[in-house]
C-alpha cells in the first residue's frame, strides 16, 4: 500500500498462490487476484468486499469468442491486472471523502459486498453465499450500484438484451430482478433513472433505432421528445 502524490490510496495487488488447488482460474489460465487494504481503528473488525467495474465498464462475455478475446485483456488475466490500484469513493480512506469507511473476515463485525455495474449484478448473485463464510453475529449487508439490468423488450418491442442474457445464463448469470426474492441479506439497489448501459444497450440498442432518430436524446436525456421519455419510462 502507498500514497500518490494527490494523496490517493494505491493498493498492491494479491496473488491467490493455492487457488489452483481447487481449480480457480481467470480465463487465460492465470491466477486469481485481489488488491486489499486493511482496516484499522473502528474499521478494524469491518470489511467492504468490491467486485469493481471501471475503465469504460467491464461488461461480460457471453460465448466462447468473446471469452477467448477476453482473456487477452487485463479483465480476463491477473497477468495484465493493474498492479497497483487506487482506493476511492467507498473504499477511499479519507475520512473527508468517505466519512463512514469500514474496512480479518473470521473476526468481522460488519461486511458489505458491494459491486458497480457487471460488479454490481455479481453483488447480486453472491449475496446469499458470502453471509454462509461469516460468522451469525456478522451483520451482513450488499450493494448494487448500477447493476439492476433489466429483463426489458427495446423501442420495438424485441427482447435484445435477453437474448444476450440467454447465452449470458448458459456461462454464468441471471436477471437481478429475478434474484431478488431469493436475496436473504440487506440488499441496498443504486441505479440511475437513465443508466448509460440500460438506455443503450437494453431499451434503445443500435439493432432497435437503424435510422438514428434516437442519437440525440441518447447523447442527452435531457433532449429527448416527450413521447420518448414516455416510452422510457413505461419500459
């Protein structure tokens, strides 16, 4: 662990060294990883565990293709990880920033799992079995920010995304608005009314608006018709 000159929290990454003893890889065979920072003072005995999504998103692969593509990138092997990564938001250790940071796990008190976009629908699927590692007495909690991915048809009514989601399931996930009644901790949902990805992607993808009459209002919410917004939130 090490500070930048902006007083940034920038945290060494960890290799899991047995984790191929139980046959745990990334999808160029690579060992998995992590990057902790331990807690301390009140925070001691309290963990956040993030499944983080940054850098233009991480998304998913949903075949064999674009799994094998994607073990040539940093979100498919440990070997192109970033090697240092830099603590914010809500794993940020400023006090300033983060008032109420909590940062071991067989002497929790507290854990949150927390996830933002394809983290946070892993936040989902992961809910229920992180409590089973914790102790009774740990209050356990989860987040998803920005991963409410909707099982929702598009503009003209084709259900895009759930195709996707079809070849998604075979390899690993599920809707979280089907999980939801199976979640048994705590679960907080962030989304935004507008999520970049829901609007592109699940209710106006490229397949669904050929002519272009949506760019405007998909580059600004804000210029969209009435009819449009209507449609959107009807979704």
């Amino acid at each position: 662990m090490s500070a930048s000159s902006d007083g940034r929290l920038l945290v060494n990454m960890t290799v899991v060294r047995r984790a191929g003893v139980i046959g745990a890889y990334c999808l160029d065979g690579s060992l998995p990883a992590y990057h902790i920072h331990r807690g301390f003072g009140a925070g001691a005995r309290n963990w956040i565990l993030q499944f983080e999504d940054k850098h233009k998103g991480g998304g998913w692969c949903n075949d064999i293709k674009s799994c094998a593509e994607r073990a040539q990138t940093r979100r498919g092997s440990t070997r192109l990880m970033n090697k240092l990564e830099t603590f914010s938001g809500i794993l940020s250790n400023n006090a300033s920033r983060n008032p109420d940071n909590v940062f071991s796990l067989s002497l929790s008190d507290l854990a949150l799992l927390s996830g933002c976009s394809a983290g946070g629908l892993a936040s989902y699927l992961h809910c229920n079995n992180f409590s089973s590692y914790l102790p009774n007495t740990t209050a356990v909690k989860c987040l998803g920010d920005a991963g409410f991915f909707l099982d929702s048809p598009d503009i003209n009514m084709y259900h895009t995304q759930r195709t996707f989601f079809q070849h998604l399931v075979t390899l690993q996930c599920i809707f979280p608005q089907y999980l939801l009644k199976y979640i048994t901790p705590p679960l907080f949902i962030l989304n935004s009314a507008y999520d970049v990805y829901q609007f592109h992607h699940i209710l106006v993808p490229p397949s669904a608006d050929l002519r272009g009459r949506w760019n405007h209002c998909k580059l600004n919410p804000k210029a969209c018709r009435p009819d449009q917004i209507h449609l959107l939130h009807g979704s």
